[in-house]
C-alpha cells in the first residue's frame, strides 16, 4: 500500500475524479467479467470510498454485473472505470484512468485459470486462481 495523491478521468474527460491516501499496488484480473468488460485482462488499483473526491461524475452509471458486484462506467465514451463488491468500502479502480505519474506497480495476477492463450504471464509476479485474501 502507497500513501499518494493521484487525479484521473476517463477518455472524454466527463468523469474526473482524485484519490489520495492508501492506494493498493496494480492487480492484473484476468476474470471472465474483466476480460469481456475491457476486451483484455485489466489492471485495478484500490482505494478507500472515503478517499475519493470527484469535480465531474454526470455520466457516470453503474452496471450490476452479477450478484455481488457492480462496474462504473462513463456513459459518454464508454471507459470502464470502477469495480466495487457489494458492501465493500473499497472502490477497485482501473489504472489506465490515472494521470501520469501513477506511483503504483504491478504486483500480481487473479484468476489466472481465465487467462486467454494469446499473452503470456509475467513469471516474476505471483499468480492467484482466485481473488486474494486480505
């Protein structure tokens, strides 16, 4: 976990939004959800809800992707932004979306058993067949 202030928005800029505090290092999920979602695996950094101030969130919109969680997303562009578990006080947020510099790293894979045969896994970085536990 990294103490540090980042800013982030999505691609036409409808959603700007700043976190700060504790900032969870870069989680690759290659879950069947995040692979359709994003087209590929994607990269989620997580944060307090607390720790998040947004200066632009109209378009925002949430999609209940199964029962126990929801993505955000920009209705404008379509960037995909956020996961959060239902009833969790973290919000998941896609890496892709900070303004650089991101001060984070990759520190693992989840959901490894997902993983589509066209790419291959960093061998240096641990690997989960499912998400880690706290």
């Amino acid at each position: 976990m990294k103490n540090i202030s980042l800013t982030a928005n999505c691609l036409c800029g409808s959603i700007r939004f700043k976190t700060k505090g504790r900032h969870r290092d870069i989680h690759n999920c290659h879950c069947i959800q995040c692979m359709k979602t994003h087209g590929h695996h994607a990269a989620y950094t997580a944060v307090k809800l607390d720790n998040i101030k947004f200066y632009k969130k109209k378009t925002l919109k949430w999609f209940k992707s199964s029962k126990g969680a929801k993505r955000g997303f920009c209705n404008k562009c379509g960037a995909s932004l956020f996961y959060r578990s239902t009833g969790s006080k973290d919000m998941h947020i896609s890496a892709g979306m900070f303004n650089r510099p991101v001060k984070l790293k990759t520190e693992m894979n989840i959901f490894v058993k997902n993983k589509l045969e066209y790419y291959r896994l960093d061998n240096r970085l641990p690997k989960s067949k499912r998400y880690p536990k706290k």
